[in-house]
C-alpha cells in the first residue's frame, strides 16, 4: 500500500492511472469481486423492491482503488482510463460525494480505478469500487461507524453493505440484511460470458420465480437450496449463455452469479481450478480466484490506522 494520502498537486488532463500513481500522495486499496453461491426471491416488498436470500462469497481478486486527498471540496475522477461509465454516474464519485455530503467534510478527493471486475457480469465490482471509496470516512476522519457506511452504502446499491461489512455472509431483505459466514475453503474458475442484460428486465420477466419458500442457513449449509434464480430466465433469452453453462457444467459444478451474465465454477483448491481454466475455449473472458472470508480491504485498512497511530 502507497503511504498515506497527501494534499494534491494539480491534475494532468488526459493522464493514463499508471503515469498518474507516479505522483506522491496516492494510496492504493482492494476492491474485492464478489459470487452469489446461492441466490432466490421469496416475495415482493410494498415499495417494489424484491426480497431476496443469497450467500454472497467474497474473493481474492478484484479491481483497486487509488485514492489521494485534496484541501479543497473538490472530487475528481483521475486518469484518462475508459471502463465504459461517464464519471457523473460513477459510483465511487456518487460514494465519496454521499460521504462527504452526510459527514459535513470539507475536504476533497481524486479517485482512479484500475479495473478487472468485468462490468455487468455479477461479481459486484462498481459496488465494491463505492465501497473501498466510503473509505474515505477514515482517511478524512469523518467518524461515521460501519453501520452509518453501510446505510450510505445501501443508497447506491444493494450490494455496497456486503463490502462494507468485508466478510462472506448469507443475506435477506434487498441484500442488506448480513449474517457472517466462515465458508469451506473453495477456488473459483470465473468466466465473463459478455452478455448483459438490465436488472429491471429480468426481474420483469414473467418467468422469473418471485415466491420461492424462505430457507435458513442450514439449508444452504446442507444442500437443501442451491442455485440462481435468475439463471434459467437468462439462459431462456440468451443462447450464448445457455450454451456457456452447459460447457462449464462439464469442469465441475457452474452457476450463475447474481443477475449478470458472469458464471463460476466451484473447485476444491486453486490448483483444480488452474487446471480447468486449460480446457476454457480461446477468446473467453475469465480469472481464477480464491474464496474468502474476510474481505483484503479489512486487513489494508488495519495496517493503515496502525501506522496512522505511530
């Protein structure tokens, strides 16, 4: 991790993030990618969201945030790098401007992304990008707890709290109601399917299940619920997709991760899922990544307040 943030010196327009990180004050952070091990609706709520339960499994993989401090009010997206959103919908420029709005800082900030989450595909990254970013609560000490970030977090999506809150954990509500969980160890081969289809439209969809029965923890520990609800309405309207999955389901066991066209499969140890990453055809989109429990950022974030307090 860089050192700590310091007062900026001015921006150089149409700078690449790697020539920009030369500069001093940056300090670089983990935005972990998330899967949905589980996932199905079992109602729809009065304000018309939906009720949902599913695991979310963090991993070891992801994009970084770069982060320096600036004594003005100003917050800048930094760096030239194109991953497809203007910067007035950014969600971390949305997060640090949520953040500085609720905490009455005075401060500013210039954020830069280098990303590796595909966007769209399910593994959560502008919603871990937002919250390694409400980080920023600490570096401007802005002295709101986990449970206030969690809420700023809800605000811009249903996954923020989940990295927030950096730990696995089974979820109910819209996503915001967390129960760590310490999950077996697992290696995860996943695939960008470049399929994407809008949230709204799949929950429109008539085929989609909205009133599963509600299980428990144990059921999922046990087998009992497994799978996507949104996996069979996607691969109904998508044939790349279907044909995907059934590819993968020949590795080992694969799924759909939340309600992008991102798929995974599920391997005892790294090495298996090395291996399996051979036999992918050429031209597919995918990493391979570790499972875990406890999210990087928690252990950045440590290590920076310590060496804060010396």
């Amino acid at each position: 991790m860089a050192k700590t943030p310091a007062s900026a010196c001015k921006l150089r327009l149409g700078t690449k993030v790697a020539e920009l990180l030369q500069a001093d004050g940056w300090s670089t952070w983990s935005a972990p990618a998330k899967i949905n091990l589980f996932l199905q609706i079992t109602g729809q709520r009065s304000d018309g969201y939906h009720n949902l339960q599913t695991v979310f499994q963090l991993l070891d993989w992801g994009d970084s945030v770069y982060i320096r401090l600036r004594k003005d009010n100003q917050i800048i997206r930094a760096g030239v790098d194109d991953y497809g959103v203007d910067e007035a919908n950014d969600l971390i420029i949305r997060a640090a401007k949520l953040l500085q709005a609720r905490a009455n800082i005075k401060q500013g900030a210039e954020l830069a992304v280098s990303k590796n989450i595909p966007l769209g595909g399910g593994f959560g990254g502008g919603s871990s990008d937002a919250a390694t970013v409400l980080l920023l609560n600490s570096l401007w000490q802005a002295g709101l707890t986990n449970d206030d970030l969690a809420m700023l977090g809800l605000q811009l999506g249903a996954d923020v709290p989940v990295f927030i809150r950096g730990h696995s954990a089974w979820a109910e509500g819209v996503g915001e109601k967390l129960s760590s969980l310490n999950l077996p160890q697992a290696a995860y081969l996943l695939i960008d399917s470049g399929v994407t289809v809008p949230t709204r439209e799949l929950f429109q969809s008539l085929e989609l299940t909205r009133n599963a029965a509600a299980a428990t923890i144990a059921d999922f520990v046990s087998g009992t619920v497994l799978g996507n609800a949104f996996e069979p309405v996607l691969r109904a309207r998508e044939p790349e997709v279907d044909r995907l999955l059934e590819f993968l389901s020949k590795l080992g066991p694969a799924s759909l991760t939340g309600t992008g066209g991102g798929c995974f499969v599920r391997f005892k140890s790294l090495a298996d899922a090395q291996a399996a990453h051979q036999h992918l055809p050429p031209g597919l989109k995918s990493w391979v990544a570790n499972g875990v429990n406890s999210s990087p950022l928690l252990a950045q974030l440590e290590r920076w307040t310590k060496e804060r307090d010396l």
